[in-house]
C-alpha cells in the first residue's frame, strides 16, 4: 500500500508523518515548504505474523509494509488556481491512496496566517482542487482529440475515448469522482494511462490539537458524509512515537488513545480501503502480503512474484484462525481444513497460501 498524505501547509502533514514513521522531519510555524517529499516505509504491524514466527522459527520474518509520502503543501495563495505543481502531480499520481489532512487545531501563528481552523471548508477546498486538476487533464486531453479530427485523424479508439472522457467531465464539472462513475471494463482500460487523482481512494485525517481531541463527534460526522475520516492528535502522537511503549501507553490513556497511530491508521486502511493480508509461511521465511479485498488466488500468487501468477497450479491453503485454534499445520491437515483451491479462489483475510506453479 502506498499512502500519500496531502493538504493545505500548515494542517500538520508532516507532524502526522513522524507520528505514523516515528521520524522526526522538520516540522515549525514559520519553515517554508520543501520541494522534495518526506518518505518513509513502516511496518504493519500485525500479532498474526509474530505468533506463525514463533511455530515456523524462519530464517527472517517479513512484515506487510505501508509506504507514506508526505507531500509539499497546497500554499495560501493557490487554493483557488492549482493547488499542485506539474513536479507535485507526477509524485501524487504514483501513490495508491490519498489521506487529506485537515487541521483540526489552533495554533496562533497559524491561525494568524491562515485564519482558524476550518476542516470542513479545507476538506471541500483539497477535494476541489482534486477533482478540478483531473478536469483539467480530461479537457486538454478532449481539446488534442478534437484538433486531430479536425486534421482528419479519427479511428474508433479515440471516438470511444472521446465517449468515456464526456463521461468524466460530466461528472467532474459538478464535483463529482472519478472514483463514483461506473465504468464498464472497456472504458476502465480507455481510461487507465491517465491515473486520475479523484480514482484513488480518498478519506481524511482530522488533525486534532491535544484540548479537542476525542471531542469531535459533530464534525466527523459531517466529514464522513464525504469521505471516511480519522482523527490523530498529530502533535501528540508525534511526540508519542519517540517513547518507549510502556511510557507512550501511560501518556495515550490520558487522551484515550488506545492504540498508537501507525497501528490505528493501518486497520483503518485496511478496512476502509479494502486491503487483506494473506500469509506465506516455511523455515525460510514468514511473510506477511497485502492485497485488495475481492482479488482472487493468481492475484495473491502475482503479489509474490510475477512466475507464480503466470504458471499458477493450485493453491494449498489454510486460515490462520484454524492454525491459531489448532495449534500446527499437522493439527489443521489431520481435521481436514488443509484445502486446494483454483485460479478462481477468493483470498480471505488471514488465509495462509503456498502456491504451486510451473514456469
Ligand atoms: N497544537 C497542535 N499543533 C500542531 C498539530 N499538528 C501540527 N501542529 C503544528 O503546526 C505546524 C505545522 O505542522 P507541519 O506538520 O509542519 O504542517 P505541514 O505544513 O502540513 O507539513 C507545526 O508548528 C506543528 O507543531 C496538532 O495536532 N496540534
Ligand atoms: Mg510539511
């Protein structure tokens, strides 16, 4: 999973980057926004793997990993032109999921240059932004269409093109996502090359200050009628991560943080942007994978390297419930829940797969 984290300067994305990677980049009042995006890859943490560490005693263990980038700030004066730039964009296009931060705090030089907190005028600002910047794409690219029919090139793939873009711009000059269009599996390969920004999955980060922090059941609802947010206490939880986890634990129940915010924002992802885990275990290596909810067991063979999906045999599966349960994969073959499924097979969250294949 690769999550990029965007938002107005100033709403905290850095300070929830070091939260969730326990750096400790730059983050101040006053410092000017850097060219260059902050990027950390963390762990997932997940006891599953810890407790199939124990059984199998592998050479290494290989937890899923998340990547976070932490990108330049949409500045004061752009909101209502562009909020990227063309260098920003080509960044924003290669993550997977877009967190929104929106600052949820006050702050007095903040408040002073950017007026007081306001997430849900800031949500709607970035949404706009996301949404105006793929309109952008799908005119220009409408406009290269129509100059060329006008030079007397036309095939049947641009009129098609032409078809599934008119859709797009239908829905994205009334604010629309490209995410909420239907599109049948024609216009989705049409479509693909462009990697709109409103496609990705999009929710939000309410970055809370310590005082309102767990108080905010009004506004998140009104967020998630938008998208499906969660709330950090950025500051805190930044500060948290550089303890030691008995000292964090003390300082968390204060607030009523149970869980610190990389474990908190993992499951969350995971649920709200429909990733599974699936398990490869052996002497060798223990290994967590993460894939979407839906996809099936050649998909789950192609996560693991490409000669697995394309000479896919079989899969030999068994949950990790059952081997929990059981004690050992003996325990699991000799109840009979040890089972092989086909190309077709829907991977579950917590299935435990070898793949058979020949290349
Ligand atoms: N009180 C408070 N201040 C915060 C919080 N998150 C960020 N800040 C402050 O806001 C300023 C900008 O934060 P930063 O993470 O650099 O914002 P960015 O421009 O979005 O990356 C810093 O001075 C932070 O200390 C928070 O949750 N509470
Ligand atoms: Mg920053």
């Amino acid at each position: 999973m690769n999550l990029g984290l965007i938002g107005r300067e100033k709403a905290g994305k850095t300070t929830i980057f070091n939260a969730l990677t326990g750096k400790s980049a730059d983050v101040s009042e006053y410092t000017a926004a850097k060219l260059e995006p902050n990027r950390a890859v963390v762990e997932v943490l997940d006891k599953r793997v810890d407790v199939l560490t124990e059984q199998y005693q592998p050479k290494k263990t290989i937890y899923a990993t998340i990547h976070v980038t932490d990108f330049v700030g949409l500045s004061k004066g752009s909101a209502e032109h562009s909020l990227f730039s063309v260098a920003a964009l080509g960044l924003i296009k290669t993550v997977d999921s877009l967190a929104l931060v929106l600052r949820n705090f006050s702050n007095p030089v903040i408040d002073e240059v950017y007026g007081p907190a306001d997430p849900v005028k800031e949500l709607d600002t970035l949404l706009g932004e996301l949404v105006l910047t793929d309109q952008i794409v799908v005119e220009r690219r409408l406009e290269k269409i129509n100059e060329d029919l006008k030079r007397g090139k036309k095939d049947a793939h641009s009129a098609q093109e032409e078809k599934a873009l008119q859709r797009l711009l239908e829905v994205l000059s009334e604010g629309g996502k490209v995410r909420d269009i239907d599109l049948n599996a024609e216009e989705e390969k049409t479509l693909a090359g462009f990697q709109f920004l409103t496609a990705k999955p999009i929710f939000a980060i309410l970055n809370s200050g310590e005082e309102n922090y767990g108080k905010n059941e009004a506004l998140e609802k009104t967020i998630s009628a938008v998208c499906p947010v969660i709330e950090f206490a950025g500051t805190f939880e930044m500060e948290l991560a550089g303890l030691k986890e008995d000292e964090a634990a003390e300082f968390m129940s204060d607030l009523g943080i149970t869980e610190s915010a990389r474990s908190r924002l993992t499951t969350f992802a995971h649920d709200i942007l429909g990733y599974i885990s699936f398990f490869t275990v052996g002497k060798d290596e223990v290994r967590a994978w993460t894939i979407r909810r839906g996809e099936n067991a050649v998909d789950a063979a192609g996560t693991i390297h490409s000669d697995l999906a394309r000479g896919f045999i079989r899969a030999e599966c068994f949950t990790y419930d059952d081997f929990a349960a059981l004690g050992s994969e003996k325990a699991v073959k000799e109840k009979g829940l040890f089972r092989l499924e086909g190309k077709d097979y829907i991977v579950k969250d917590g299935d435990i797969l070898n793949i058979r294949f020949s290349v």
